[in-house]
C-alpha cells in the first residue's frame, strides 16, 4: 500500500473538481505550442514534488500551461522553474540546477514544493472557488510532512492562503496578521516559520524586481533558520537586509 505522501499525489493526480481548469488543461495539451509539438503533455492536476521527511515546504501559485501542465512535475520546463531551481541548488535543497522533464534526474533535499491551485489556470488567475476546492490538498500537505519546520510563500497570493491555513489551526500568536513582502520572515512558537518572497515569474525576473541574489538569500536564511531555530525570535517579524520597494 502506498504511503500516505505517495496517496496525496494521486488524489491530486486525479482530481476534476473543477471543469473550468480540467477543460484548460486538456485544451493546452492539445494546442500545444509549437516549440514542443512532438511532445505529449501531461495535461491534468499535477501533484506535490520531494520527500516526505522534508523539513521545508515551497508554496508555489499554479502549474504554468506549457510548464508542469506540459511536464506533469511542478515547476519544471518553463523559466520560473529555471530561476527557482537555481537558488535551491545553490542552497542545498536540490542535486542540479535545471529542470527540463520529469525523467531529468532532479531531486529536491530536505524540501518539498506544493501550490495552492494544482491545475494550470487561464492567465495564471485561479478563481476563488478553485483554490478552495484545491485547499485541502494545500492542508495535507502541511499534514503529512511530519519534519516540516519552515514553508516559503513564492508571491503574496501563495503567501496569503499560508497565513489563512495558519489561522485556521490556531497557530498564530495574538496581534496583528503577517503581511506579505519580499524577504519577511515570521516565527511562531508552535509552527513553522513563514518566509515571503516574490514568485519568480518572468514578470519579476525579467524586470529585475527578483534578482537571483534575492532568490538566493532567502533560501539561504531559511536553511539557516532550519538549522540553527533557536537563533531567530519566535515573536518578530525580519525586514529583509537591504530595504527595496515592495512590488506584488
């Protein structure tokens, strides 16, 4: 029997609550784009990727529709992926810096990555109703990484369903919510720490509004926070080092 990590992946796998997405993943694995005509695309939910003794959970927003919808692994053949999976390999938390098919050879260490929607949505916008109808996978998750200590929010809407999970099992500490920004971190007595950044999507890296060095340094002070806990509060918010303008 498969163990309960292995059984959320094909709950997810096989999920078509709703026929908006399912109707969209199928339409782009038909379409395709021309550079990966020969290709067949996954084209359904894809699922959670990296060990269930991770210690660090990356929430991410959707599958992209010619990336994981296109490659049945999150993050995987599309430039946000590339961006992404340079910064975990440079922090420790993969074995290679690129991510091109499932069959790559890529393994994340001590790290584990989800999103709140596991369906390619049109122009990457879930609706409200499907993210709810995708939040008890979100909630699984959390649950069956018995080593989770910390989860990094990749953009401020992946960010903001962390802190509604948080608040729904009583894990927040009294006083004012947390509040997304590139670089804020958050520790709490009695769950795991929260860490925001920006989505490395090509609307951001592009621009420069995420550098890899930002990418990096977040993934660096949570290996540390992973590390050495006792050494950050368990009351305070952290600014990032070098203050920058807050973009969404």
């Amino acid at each position: 029997m498969p163990a309960p990590w292995d059984r959320l992946q094909s709950q997810i796998i096989k999920c078509r609550q709703c026929p908006r997405l399912v109707a969209h993943c199928r339409q782009k694995a038909a379409e395709k784009r021309a550079s990966f005509r020969d290709e067949t695309y996954w084209g359904k939910p894809v699922p959670n990727f990296g060990p269930a003794t991770a210690r660090l959970l990356i929430v991410g927003l959707a599958p992209a529709a010619h990336g994981g919808n296109r490659t049945g692994r999150v993050f995987t053949g599309d430039r946000s992926g590339d961006f992404l999976f340079r910064a975990l390999y440079e922090t420790g938390f993969a074995n290679q810096p690129t991510s091109r098919d499932r069959d790559d050879g890529l393994e994340m260490i001590d790290a584990a990555i989800t999103a709140i929607a596991h369906c390619a949505p049109p122009d990457n916008k879930p609706l409200p109703d499907e993210l709810a109808n995708c939040s008890s996978f979100l909630t699984q998750s959390f649950d069956l990484l018995p080593n989770l200590r910390g989860v990094v929010a990749l953009g401020k809407i992946a960010f903001d369903h962390c802190v509604r999970l948080y608040s729904t099992r009583g894990w927040l500490p009294a006083g004012p919510r947390p509040v997304f920004g590139h670089g804020r971190q958050y520790t709490f007595p009695n769950a795991s720490f929260l860490i925001g950044t920006y989505h490395p999507s090509q609307q951001n890296t592009f621009t420069g509004k995420l550098t890899p060095a930002m990418m990096r340094e977040v993934f660096e002070r949570a290996r540390r926070m992973l590390d050495n806990p006792t050494s950050f509060s368990a009351k305070n918010a952290k600014e990032p080092s070098t203050p920058r303008k807050e973009f969404k």
